[in-house]
C-alpha cells in the first residue's frame, strides 16, 4: 500500500473511532441523565412518602390528642351535672322542709312577737291589702315564714297546701318551683240575710331563687290566683259572682285584720 493511502485510512480510521467515541459518549450521558432523572424522581417519591406519612401520624396524633380532650370534657360535665343533680336535690328538699316546718307552726297557732318585727323592719308582717297576695317577693325563707304564719290568723281559713316541687336552673340561678292550692274560707249573707260560708280554692304558684352552688335565698317570689280561685267555685262563672265572692273575702279578711290590731 502506498504511503499516501495508508494515511488516508488512518485518518478515516482515527475519524471513525472518535466518531463513534463521541457517539458512546453521548449515549453514556444520556444514560446517566436517565439514571440521574430516576433517581431524582424516587427520591423525590421517597420524601414525598415520608411527607405524606409524617402528616398522616401528625393527624392522628391531633385526633387522638381531640379524643383524649373530648373525653375529658365529657367527664368533667358529667362531674358537673352529678354535682348540680345532688345541689338541686338539696335544695328541693330544704323547700320541702321549710313547708312541713310551716305548717308544723301554723298548727300549734304560735304567732312571732310583731312590735319586734316592726321595730327591726319599720313595718308589720300582716296582710294590708287582700290584693298583695296575688304577688309578693321576700328577701329570706325567713321573712316568707313569718308574713304566712301571720297571715292565717288574718283569715277564717288558709290553709295551704303544696302539690310539687320543681328545680330549674336560670343561667347564674337556680330556681326551686312549688306549685299548689291555698284553701280560703268565706263568710256572706244570702238574700235570706242568713250567714253561710263558702271554701275557695286558690291556685299557688311560689318560686326559690338562689345563687348556683349557693344554699343561700336571693329573692322569692309568691302568687295566689284569687280570681282563678273565685271562678273555680261551684256557680261562680259569672264575672259579677267572682266580684261578689272576692268581695266578701275582703270583707272577711278585713274584719280578721282589724281584729287583731286590737288584740
């Protein structure tokens, strides 16, 4: 082979094989790009797992942490409602004793000593006005004792009796309910002039109204249904027999109170 040839083929030789070196190096990078791209794409699906996992527990742990709170709550209002169950019970119970223990006194017909109520209070414990006892509110169990002991020695008859108890609770209140009848006696004179007497019986409504947590009285408030009771009487629907009968009721209590001033 001539010199010349010989060159030409190596140069095409030495061409060929950085031709196909150029083209293996392309492909390796390539493949390493690949390879790069992935390794990239797992990685990034690994901490995208971890992520996704971390979350997951952190949502749990929040839940369980709501449950735990819940569960708390829940024992605490029930410690609260067992507690506020036990402090109406008692409260219904001491409204429960304070009318056995009144009647217990209106029976042995011992009246408190009224000159030292007037000089303690400025004012006397009677009845005034039959009107008042459609509505009245006292400060004290007390004072709510003593105006209705004296009260039934300013009527032929009153007599008052409790049909239920109800506890209620007012935001900061709790309010004791008793419901009942007071039985009044009155004393007329029929168109014969001759003195007959009549029972009326008077719805009652009487509410305790005491601090949450507390056993102490901050108001109670008292209502007789005079003209339910007057309507309620047998024969008694007519708007001018209720008047006559609340009248002569007035007329007896009044008479009962003016005698005992005198006493």
């Amino acid at each position: 082979m001539a010199v010349g040839g010989y060159t030409s083929f190596q140069q095409s030789n030495d061409k060929l094989k950085a031709t196909a070196s150029s083209v293996l190096s392309k492909e390796m990078q390539l493949l390493r790009v690949a390879e790069w791209k992935e390794a990239k794409r797992k990685e990034q699906c690994r901490r995208a797992q971890t992520k996704f996992q971390r979350r997951k527990r952190e949502e749990l742990q929040g839940l369980l942490g709501s449950v735990k709170r819940l569960k708390r709550e829940i024992k605490r209002l029930e410690t609260r409602k067992e507690s506020l169950r036990k402090q109406q019970n008692q409260l219904v119970q001491r409204v429960t004793r304070f009318y056995s223990s009144l009647q217990t006194k209106v029976k042995e017909q011992h009246l408190p000593d009224v000159r030292n109520y007037e000089q303690t209070y400025g004012c006397t414990p009677a009845l005034q006005v039959l009107a008042d006892l459609q509505r009245e509110e006292f400060d004290s169990i007390e004072s709510l004792e003593l105006h209705w002991r004296w009260y039934h020695s300013q009527f032929r008859q009153f007599e008052l009796s409790i049909t239920s108890n109800e506890c209620l609770v007012a935001g900061e209140h709790v309010i004791v309910k008793a419901t009942g009848n007071l039985l009044l006696e009155v004393a007329y004179e029929d168109t014969t002039l001759e003195r007959k007497r009549q029972f009326i019986v008077c719805p009652v409504l009487q509410q305790f109204e005491f601090e949450n947590g507390s056993q102490v009285v901050k108001r109670i408030t008292s209502e007789v249904d005079l003209v339910g009771g007057a309507s309620s009487t047998r024969g008694s629907f007519e708007p001018e027999r209720i008047l006559s009968i609340l009248r002569y009721l007035s007329m007896n209590f009044c008479s009962n109170a003016d005698e005992r001033a005198t006493m």
